[in-house]
C-alpha cells in the first residue's frame, strides 16, 4: 500500500490543489527545505547529497581514462548512471531497472550536456586518442517524491565540487593526487524543474503521496548564459495532455523559480 | 523465545495500551536486562534468562506489577486478530475482493460480508479496485487474511483522505480509553477512523479541517516518550 | 619493536566510529555505521510478503541481505551491478545475522536487509553488518542480541585490531592477514568468520580476544545510537 495513493486521497488531493492548498503547508509552487551537504565519499572526485523534504539522493562523480567517442574525437565524455536502490524505498526491488530508474539519468544528463555545463574540450589528454569521462552516479537515499529534481541538484552539487585526478608517469589514473578543478563553466548549471498536474492544478517538488495522484508531468531543464535564461531540456510524461495556457504559464515561472532556487543553492556552495 | 502473547482479545483492542497506566518505562535494546529476579513474568517482547528478565527486541520496557512487556516504538505492522485496518483493494475474485492492509500478508474479504445482498457481477458496484476499505481482522492463517465488516465505522470510506502513521504509534493517537481521538475529532469536526495499520482514514466538512486533523494526528506521533499528552494537547489547538 | 600504523593507531585501537539510526524515513528500520573513513548504510524492510512464492517458508520468516558498493565509494569506479564478491558478502552476512533474528513468529514472510557502502577504506562487511544489526533492532525485528562486527589482522608479526585500506595492502614481512569476525554480543558465539593470510593456530585465540575486547566497545556505540533515537 506504499505502493500507490488510494482514488479518494487523489479526490482530496484534487480539490486540495484547487483551493492552493497542500498538506504540508506549501504553495503550490513552492519547494521543500533544500538541503545540500558534500563528502560523501571521499573517494570520489566529488559527491554532494541533496535534500528536499524527506527525498534525499545522493550523487558522485569520478573519473577515469578512456578513449572518446568517434563523433566528437576533441572532446571528454560524459556518463550518467543511476540505480534505484531498494534502500530507498518498498516500491524498488533489484534487478533489472524500471521505467523511472531508466529515466531518471537520462534526464539529469540531457540537463547537464545540453547546459554545457562540463568543459568536455578541457577534457582531453592525447587528442583523438585518450580523454577523460565523467562519470556521474545517482542514488536515490530516501523516495518522498520529486526525485528527478533532487537529482538534477546533487550532480551539479558533486561536479561543482569534483577536482581532476592526476596521471602518473606511465599515463596511468593517479587517484590520490587531485589538483585541479573540474573544469565547469563558471556561468551557467542547470536545475531541473518537473511540474506535476491534477485535475487543473499544477504544482512543484510534490511528495510520494502527491506525485502518485498527479495525471501529467513536464521535466525542464533550465541554466543561464550570458544572463540569459535558457531552456535546455524538456520532457514530457504520464498520459494526461498539458493544455497551451499551461505551458506559457511555465515558461513565465520558470525563469523566476530558477533564480530562487539557485540563490538557494549558493548558500550552500 | 517465542512472543509469548500473540492473539489479542477480540474485544477493545483497537484501543491499544492506556497511556499512563503503567509505571517505570523505559527504552530497551534486544539482549538487555529489564529487571531481575524470578518472580516476575516475562510478557510480550520479553524472555527469561536466568534470573533475569531481557529484552526480545528494541522498545519501550514497561512493568504493569510483575508483568514485563516491550512495546514496539519503531517498525512494520504486525496483524493480530481483532485489529482494525484499513486498506485498498488490489483485485476482485468470485469470492470477495483483496485487500492490501500494508501487511506482510495479503487479506481477504468475503462477498458475504457486503452490507446488502450483492451478485458476483455487482461486486465492483461495492467495492472497485482503488476503493479503500475499513474492516476488522477475523483470523489469520497462513495463506493470509481473512477481513470483516462487523463493527461500526467499517466498510467502503468515501470522500476524505488516508495517509500512514508508524503502527507501533496508533495507541497514542487514540489515547486512553480514546481520550486523544475524541478530542482531535471534537476541534476539528471531522470524521475519522484509524486503522491498526497506521493507516487513518480523515473526512471533514472543509479542506482547512482535514488538514488540521492530520496536522495534530501528526503531530502526536512524533512524541514518543511524552506524558500528558492530551493535555499538551489542548495547548497545541490553542495555538494552531 | 611494534609495528608502527600508517594512522598513528596504537595496535588495538579502532577507528573512530559513528552510528546514527533513523536515517531512511521509509525504511521499517534503518541506520548508518562507520569505522573512520568505512561508511555503510543499511535498510531493513519487514516482515513484508515475499515473491515468489514458491520460497516462502510456512515455518518461519526468512532474513535476505544483499551487500554492494556504491560506484563511487571506491577509487576504481564500481561499475553498477552485483559481483561474485559482493553476492559473497551478502551470504555471509545474512549468516552473520540469522542466529540471532527470531522469524517464527512471522511465517511466509521475508525481511529484507540492504546495505550499501557509501565510502569504503577496508573493513566494509563489518561495518555493514554493525549498520545491519542496528537497523534490525531499529525495525522491532526480535532479536536474542545485537551482533557486533571487528577485523583483526596482522602486519608482519603484530596483530591489528580494525584494518584500514592501507594495513590490507601491507607488504612487509609475512605480508598482510586479514580476518574478520562477527559475534553475538555479550557472548562466547562467532557468526562470521573469514580469513585471508597466514596465522599460526595458537595465534586464532589471540586473535578472537581481540575481538571479543573490540566488540565490547563496537557494542556500547550500537547501544549508544538506538538509544539516542528516541528522544
């Protein structure tokens, strides 16, 4: 019975939203108490674990040496990763992952690679022949919902942190020196902003409870360039439509959330 | 090391251990001694060692006289006949629906229980799938079970909302002889219901009383070790 | 002459240890462990039903463990999914823990144990199995006693209680010997037993001395932390 909301708590949800309220309080729009804490491991080349409400997801980002892709030869490569541990919650059992598990990095990927976030140029060692890649690893801890999201923050978090491994004489991985950086664009990282929708209502950073009611859904990732706002990802899910009013209704939130939510996050960098 | 008490009397016993009953508790891990001495009895979550009396698990010790009993704090439900749950059901058979009770068994619950004479094709016109229902436990057995709709407040809940509250917290939120229920019910004027589960049914005449309710249900299970609670209580509905 | 510890350890020393439980609200019971720079994190939910059911047992709950390591716990990044050594591990947990878990009570059900390392630097099963303890004490699983986890090993010709990344890789003298040991607290009974190296047999029952000493404080940290939750 965690398994899914029951149809008379989605009922209540539904005229809930409609009168602005929730549960806990909030706006329908509003996030959770954010939380961003680093360290996680110490054997990473950056990690950062991300609070929102209950949901807590962690992220790593190591490094190693490897060959890079033939359509892009000059540049590093960029590998994202999650794994929904059983851990996190009575709904995820292991073996092989399901839709959400295989969404999830694919997401905060196309987020981050489409910012341009990572100087992947930066990142070669031989032209044409060796590179470094990024490997960044997502796990959810905790499963309070609006798991996309915490997720997306954890791996700027972990890469705004991650320092690049040396290379020892033989051209082999030094993994206790780190000196340098990782090199990130010191502009823009993108947040991603999932909108849930019940009945006619649209909210944000919904909890277990609330996502499982919710009929539609919308991922965007958003970063800025030259202080410019810019959409770099989008995906839509779940089977209801998102009329076009809704849609201009969020390009006119969103660049206004990100800047709350990035200013947020600065306290914690 | 068996749970020497694992059947509960059928009667009152959704209105779990009295609040301030009892004398002396205090906070166990497995292994641990409570008391010694060979003249007392070791109750549920207990055994004897010896001369002493330990701890079968993590919880709360409390002596009611010679009686020694470890009360759960933390972890899943664990039926007992004569409970109170609620549930959802996950599927209609010939025979009646199941209903998923957030237990480690599935539950049944017979046609014949229905309020009003029902056909088998009608049975979703009763109970459909995503309906939530509150029903008693008649027995358990191992291949699961068995529900009923004996009692009043049970059968299909409509309207309103149910959320989870830890199990082991549900004879707080009813409180002495139903003293905390009642007086969440009598401020917010809502109708409610709480399963032995954790599961708790809230149906109130606005949105801003439901809430409330929940709040203050809330609010009442994170204390665990407070006495006077439903004074404390009073205060909290003053102030919110 | 002693050897010297590369931490400026004396040779029975642990590392030092944290232990919080609670730390995953959805878990029934849930906790961290850390010997130092060793951080495992574990999950218990349970009794809950078990698919298939073909491995249900009539007589009695089952306890399943499963042990892995996060990808970036390691310096070599872990390639996601389970090895043959992490199934290993999650066997001999699983046996470390059975004796003193009470299922009879719970017939046909499973209780699920997740550990997980978030940071590994030697000594990850023990810490694993001292998170798991917690944890299943945390979600009222009835339980004789908590288990306690510890390995002793030898550099050279010193034994060392709690061995970090560096004493495993030792390579003076006899080279390095790991053993790591789980008993149930406050008793003479051993649920884990492993070594790798080289011991003579006389030198077993030093080293189960060792760890009952070690066990005796590992115990009071695990009390300490179920303790301080319910406040």
């Amino acid at each position: 019975m965690a398994m899914s909301t029951s149809n008379l708590t989605i009922e209540t949800l539904n005229k809930m939203f409609a009168e602005g309220k929730r549960f806990d309080g909030r706006g329908l729009l509003d996030h959770r108490k954010l939380e961003v804490s680093f360290e996680v491991s110490n054997k990473a080349e950056g990690s950062a674990r991300v609070k929102l409400g209950k949901t807590e997801v962690v992220a790593g980002v190591k490094l190693a040496l490897g060959t890079p892709y033939p359509d892009s030869p000059d540049k590093g490569n960029l590998v994202v990763s999650s794994d929904f541990l059983p851990l996190a919650s009575p709904r995820f059992e292991l073996g092989p992952p399901k839709f959400d598990a295989i969404e999830l990095p694919r997401l905060v990927d196309r987020a981050i690679r489409e910012s341009h976030m990572i100087e992947l140029d930066k990142l070669v060692v031989t032209p044409k022949e060796k590179v470094w890649t990024v490997y960044i690893d997502l796990y959810p801890i905790n499963d309070d919902g609006n798991l996309i999201d915490a997720a997306t923050i954890a791996a700027i978090a972990a890469l705004k942190t991650a320092k690049v491994p040396g290379i020892d004489k033989d051209g082999l991985v030094d993994y206790d020196t780190h000196k340098v950086a990782l090199p990130i664009s010191k502009e823009t990282a993108p947040i991603s902003f999932t909108f849930f929708k019940l009945g006619n209502s649209i909210i944000l950073d919904p909890t277990r409870e609330e996502e499982e009611a919710c009929e539609a859904k919308v991922v965007w990732g958003i970063s800025k360039w030259n202080k410019q706002h810019m959409i770099n990802s989008c995906q839509k899910g779940k089977r209801t439509v998102f009329t076009r009013a809704e849609l201009e209704k969020m390009m006119d939130l969103l660049p206004e959330k990100f800047d709350e939510l990035n200013d947020k996050l600065k306290k914690f960098l | 090391m068996r749970n020497t008490i694992n059947e509960a009397h059928e009667a009152d016993v959704d209105y779990g251990v009295p609040e301030e009953s009892s004398k002396k508790r205090k906070v166990v891990i497995p292994g641990e001694v409570i008391v010694s001495g060979e003249d007392y009895l070791p109750g549920e979550g207990s055994h004897r060692e010896g001369e002493n009396v330990v701890a079968s698990r993590f919880g709360l010790a409390e002596e009611l006289g010679k009686l020694i009993k470890v009360l759960p704090i933390f972890g899943a439900f664990i039926p007992r006949r004569g409970n109170v749950v609620i549930g959802k059901v996950t599927d209609i058979t010939f025979h009646g629906w199941l209903v998923d009770i957030d237990a480690a068994s599935g539950s049944f619950l017979p046609i014949e229980e229905s309020p009003k004479f029902i056909s088998k094709n009608d049975m979703e016109q009763y109970l459909a799938i995503g309906d939530v229902v509150a029903a008693k436990i008649w027995s358990i057995k191992s291949k699961g079970i068995d529900l009923i709709l004996n009692g009043k407040g049970l059968g299909k809940l409509e309207g309103g909302f149910i959320f989870k509250v830890i199990p082991s917290r549900v004879p707080r939120v009813i409180g002495r002889e139903g003293s905390m229920i009642s007086l969440i019910k009598e401020k917010t004027g809502c109708n409610i219901t709480v399963g032995q589960n954790g599961w708790i049914w809230i149906k109130g005449d606005s949105i801003d009383a439901e809430i409330k309710a929940r709040k203050a249900i809330e609010f009442v299970t994170e204390k665990v070790h407070v006495e006077g609670l439903t004074e404390k209580m009073g205060d909290w509905f003053e102030e919110n | 002459m002693a050897i010297k510890r590369e931490s400026g350890r004396s040779l029975t020393e642990i590392r030092p240890m944290m232990a919080k439980v609670g730390v995953i609200p959805n878990a029934d019971g849930s906790a961290i462990f850390a010997f130092g720079d060793t951080v495992a994190i574990a999950a218990v939910y349970g009794p809950r039903q078990l698919h298939p059911q073909h491995m249900q047992d009539p007589s009695t709950g089952i306890l399943r463990c499963n042990y892995d390591l996060l990808s970036f716990s390691v310096s070599d990044r872990k390639k996601p999914g389970p090895s043959r050594r992490s199934q290993e591990i999650s066997k001999v947990t699983e046996w470390a823990l059975s004796p003193v878990v009470d299922l009879e009570g719970f017939p046909n059900t499973v209780i699920d144990v997740q550990i997980y390392i978030l940071q590994a630097d030697a000594g990850t099963r023990t810490a694993g199995i001292n998170a798991a303890s917690l944890a299943l004490a945390h979600a009222g699983i009835p339980m004789k006693n908590l288990v306690c986890s510890i390995s002793v090993g030898k550099l050279d010709k010193d034994l060392v209680v709690d061995v970090d990344k560096a004493e495993e890789d030792f390579k003076g003298g006899e080279g390095p010997t790991d053993f790591p040991i789980a008993k149930i607290a406050n008793t003479d009974e051993y649920t884990l037993l492993q070594l790798d190296g080289k011991i003579q047999p006389e030198v077993v029952k030093k080293i189960l001395k060792l760890a009952d000493k070690a066990c005796e404080e590992i115990y009071e940290v695990q009390k300490k932390a179920l303790k301080e939750v319910v406040q």
